[in-house]
C-alpha cells in the first residue's frame, strides 16, 4: 500500500488483477479504493491527497487516521516489488476463496 502511495505509476503494474476485495483487512480495502477513484481522476494518491479525499468522505478515523498513511508510505523502502506483493496479496485471497468454498462443500456433506 505504502509504495502505491510513492508511486502512483505501480498502480499499472497490479491494477488489471488486484481488487479492493483482495484485501483481508477491511482498512486497507478502503485505502486501494480510495487510491484507483483518486488516480481515475488522475490525481496523484499521496498521504497527504489520501488524508484529504478521506477527511471529505468523513472516514478518516477508519483508516487510523493521518499518522497511519504518512507511515504507510515511510515504510516502504522500494517500489521494485509492486507487482509481487499485488500478486502475493491476490494469492492469499484465492487461499481464503478456496478454504471458504471447502467449508461449504464439508457443510453440505455433512
């Protein structure tokens, strides 16, 4: 998330695949999202655009807050990687999607 907030232009790299859904923690379904509406419009999605649409959307507080983005994105150390997190990060839903359709088949059988 941190190094889509450097830069915006890795968003290419994993935005035909990667979804808001594809996130396990609900926060940063709402950052992804939050960062494909800002680049549509072709607004750069920084911390600080980030703290702005968020404060207009009142949802600040959902996100933790300023402090949680500036750290988001002083945390990241390269953007080289982009791609592999987005496809990390799509694997581990398809492994959520898969244990979640294997508890509904044990269901049935049972």
């Amino acid at each position: 998330m941190g190094a889509l907030m450097l830069d915006n232009s890795a968003l290419e790299r994993i935005s035909d695949f990667l979804r808001p859904c594809h996130f396990y923690v609900p926060m940063h379904q709402r950052l992804y999202e939050a960062i494909l509406k800002l680049a549509e419009r072709g607004q750069m999605a920084g911390p600080v655009t980030l703290k702005s649409y968020f404060e207009k959307e009142g949802d600040l507080t959902h996100v933790r807050g300023a402090a949680y983005l500036a750290d988001l994105a002083a945390s990241v150390i390269t953007i080289i990687n982009a791609e592999d997190y987005g496809r990390t990060i799509y694997d581990l839903y398809m492994h959520r999607e898969l244990i979640a359709l294997c508890q509904e088949v044990l269901r049935d059988a049972y």
